[in-house]
C-alpha cells in the first residue's frame, strides 16, 4: 500500500504539463506494444526493399 501512495503523492505533485506528457507517452507506448507485429512486419518490409 505504501508503494502506491508513494507513486500517487510523486504524480500528484507533478506540474499539469508533465502529467499530460506522462499520460501521452504511457499511451504511446501502449500503443506501440499492441501494434508490434505490424510494425516489425513494415521494417522487414522496408529491409527487403533495399537488399534487391
């Protein structure tokens, strides 16, 4: 308990700005973890494009 209070008081204690690029960037990596696959497929794509 004491582990998310301590993360609670931090983030709280944050200015507007920084909470709102924490929430994006969360949101982003997230994102990105979902999506991995196709991401990975793109690169071995763009990869293979250039080695013909």
């Amino acid at each position: 308990m004491n582990f998310f209070k301590r993360i609670t008081n931090w983030y709280n204690e944050l200015s507007p700005f920084t909470r709102g690029s924490l929430v994006v960037i969360l949101f982003l990596i997230a994102g990105i973890i979902l999506r991995w696959n196709y991401i990975i497929e793109g690169v071995i794509k763009g990869f293979n494009y250039f080695s013909k």
